[in-house]
C-alpha cells in the first residue's frame, strides 16, 4: 500500500476532528527528530503536544514496552499485576503523598477529579466546581463542562451543571464565586492550550489558604504541564503550593497511552469501592512504560535538562524579540513550556515552519507555542530559533 493511498483513506474513512491537521504522515521518529514517508527529516518541537518528553523512541522506554508486550499485556482489575503498584510507588515518590486511579487519557483523568470532588461534596451539599476563563481540561461532557472556552462546548448543548468559571489569576474573582455548594476548585498551574499562561505564585498562595479557609479542594489538572515539563517532576513543585488532588497524563507513558489522577492520603477512602473504574486503567504494559519513563527522568536528569535549556531558550528568545519586536510582544518560559506571543494569529506561521523543517505548535488566538523533548540539545535549539527568525523575517518582508 503506497502513502498518497493511505492519505486518501485517511481523508476518506477518518472522521476528520482535528481542526489543525496537516497533511504530513510521519513515519519515523527518534529523539527530537522525526521523518515522513518520503524521508524528509524534521525537528519535532511539539513533542506529541508534550508527550514525548524523553523525545521519540527513548530506547529504555521501548525496551520496557517490548519485554513487557510479551510476558503479559493486558489483565482487568478483578487481579492485581506487579506493575500498577510500582508505578503508584513512583508517582507518590516524586513528592506527593496520597493514593492514585489509573485510566488512559487527560480528560479520564480529570472526569476523575470531578467524580472526587462531587463525591468527597455528596454528603455535605457541596457540587460546585469553580473552574477558570481560558482552561482546557478535555473533550468528554463533564470535562467540556469545565473548559473555560465556550469554542468547545459549542453545539454540545445543555452543559453539564455544576460548573462556574472565573477569571485566571484574578484571587477576588474565586472569593465572590465560592459559596456553601462549592466543591472544588480546579485550574491548570500553567494555562497550555490557552497559550501558556502561568498562574501568578502569590495567586496560588492565596487560593491555597482560600480553599482550606473555606472547606473547598484545590485541585490541579497537569496534564499538560506535568512529568517534567516545567523542570519538576510536578508543576505544583515548582510554586511550592500543594494541591488536595491532580490530574496527569500525556507524558507519563512517553507515547504509550495512560493517565492518572492522586489524591491526598486523607481523601483515599472518598472513592470507595465501586465508585469508579476503567476497563484498561493501568494495564501492566501501559504501567511498565510509565515506569520507565519516570527512572528515565531520574537516571538521566531530564529534570536538570529541562531547567538548563529551559534558561537557554529563555535567553535567546529575549534576543529574538528584540530583533523582532514588531512580531514578537511577550516571551512566556516555564522550563520547556514555551509560549512566544506574536502580533498575529500564530497559526499563520505553523506550514512555513513545518516547511522549513520545524514542527511546532500555536496556542490561545496569537501564541507559537513550542513544546520540544525535554531532552532537546543547545545546538537543536539554535536550529529551531534560526529556523523561526527565517520565517518570521520572510514574513515581515513579504
Ligand atoms: C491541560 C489539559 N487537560 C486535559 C487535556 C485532555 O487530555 P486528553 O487529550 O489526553 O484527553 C489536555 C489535552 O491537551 C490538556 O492540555
């Protein structure tokens, strides 16, 4: 079967979702490079939209994959198998004491969230989850009912009730929104698909004492800002305010799907027997990559890498904007969370970059957002940013 074959099946049988698609079909990939079928190479700065944080194929992480594939893919719930515990393990050593649920994506892992907060609210009247103006948290109808851009929820009419939105960073805002009914509050520590808006410290400081003054959870979905990607292993680490619950996913299996939500060791009984589940929730394959993928973090200090390049960028990116301000309005670095605020729809830029051999991603209505390996090299960043000054300078003069 040839590929422009395949491309018209794709166009044809696949339920065309995805408003971004490109056209390319990718067919290999290694490290911060990934190739086409007709062999063209690229730098991959989108990471899978911050998945393959240890970069495509890490080879510790594919080898767990393969031993594993064939001892032993797959068991349900009703049995116990020798990775799901491991990996809770981990995930509690990296600095968050409680208990973990394992599922298969972002938005499983926040219904999760929300499933906890109703349920730790049920017997004291307490529904109501505040969440914020600008978040994402998934597709599913709970987790749309929390996303604080209404382009999603559009046509998915009535949406689910319980949910109240409030300004990001704005600490008044969630005062006057709390009341007697109010659950949770749930909020990304990082706005990614909004365009890489950090939360202020001093906001989550307050927002902290708010929630125990008021009986109410704090709760972070990091699904895209976790497992690393701001230089932490959790984003919440890096702001030093500790959530009662998080969400993760995306990264945790390097590729391989999984997700999770933890909650704090005093809410490890809210959800009781019976309450909740997932067919494929930590299978021992899904649970052997993620396991991987976290001694990788460690035994290569990814973390390390992260922050180094993360002030690289940071810095190059500055002496970009100021050879470009015109286009170029505001640099936001958290680690390699990096988001470059432009003049103008930042999707414009994306086909000539990915022509140029940079694939990288937008955000919000005006953001270049690059979400590269956490594994990526100085001399792989300098080829991204030349080949981003290349672009943006043909475009000034075109
Ligand atoms: C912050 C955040 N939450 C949830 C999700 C949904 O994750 P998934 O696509 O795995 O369901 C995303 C995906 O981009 C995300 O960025």
């Amino acid at each position: 079967m040839n590929h422009e074959e395949l491309i018209g099946f794709h166009n044809q049988y696949v339920m065309q979702t995805y408003a971004g698609t490109t056209g390319l079909m990718l067919v290999k990939g290694e490290g911060s490079h990934v190739w086409d079928y007709k062999g063209k190479e690229y730098l991959d700065f989108t990471a899978g939209i911050s998945v393959c944080n240890l970069g495509h194929c890490h080879p510790e992480v594919t080898k767990a994959i393969n031993e594993q594939a064939s001892r032993l893919v797959h068991v349900s719930n009703i049995f116990m198998n020798e990775y799901q515990p491991l990996l809770a393990k981990k995930l509690i050593s990296n600095g968050f004491d409680g208990v973990v649920f394992f599922g298969n994506s972002g938005a499983e892992a926040n219904e999760g969230l929300i499933k906890f907060a109703r349920k730790w609210g049920s017997d004291k009247d307490k529904y109501e989850i505040i969440a914020m103006e600008n978040s994402f948290h998934g597709r599913t109808l709970a987790t749309l009912a929390a996303t604080g851009r209404s382009k999603y929820r559009k046509g998915f009419h009535p949406d689910m009730p319980g949910f109240k939105f409030v300004p990001f960073n704005d600490i008044d805002a969630i005062k006057n929104a709390i009341g007697p009914n109010t659950a949770a509050v749930m909020l990304e520590p990082i706005q990614g698909e909004g365009g890489i808006i950090p939360a202020d410290p001093a906001y989550l400081t307050e927002l902290r004492a708010l929630c125990d003054e008021k009986n109410v959870l704090l709760m972070f979905d990091e699904v895209q800002c976790g497992i690393g990607r701001t230089g932490y292993f959790y984003a919440w680490q890096g702001y030093g305010i500790e959530p009662d619950a998080l969400s993760m996913a995306k990264a945790l299996g390097n590729g391989f799907p999984i997700g999770a939500f933890v909650v704090k060791r005093k809410y490890a009984e809210v959800l009781a027997p019976g309450t909740h589940g997932s067919t494929f929730g930590g299978t021992p394959l899904a649970c052997a990559a993620a396991c991987a993928v976290i001694d990788a973090i460690h035994n290569e200090k990814i973390l390390e890498n992260c922050q180094t390049q993360g002030h690289y960028m940071k810095k190059k990116l500055a002496e970009l904007q100021g050879r470009f301000g015109s286009v170029v309005k505001d640099i936001r670095v958290r680690g390699l969370m990096i988001g470059i605020v432009l003049d103008r729809n930042a999707s414009e830029l994306l086909p000539d970059l990915m022509e140029n051999g940079l694939l990288a991603l937008s955000a919000g209505e005006n953001v270049l957002r690059l979400l590269p390996p956490l594994t990526v090299t100085e001399k792989e960043i300098d080829q991204a940013l030349s080949i981003i000054e290349e672009t943006i300078a043909r475009k000034i003069s075109s």
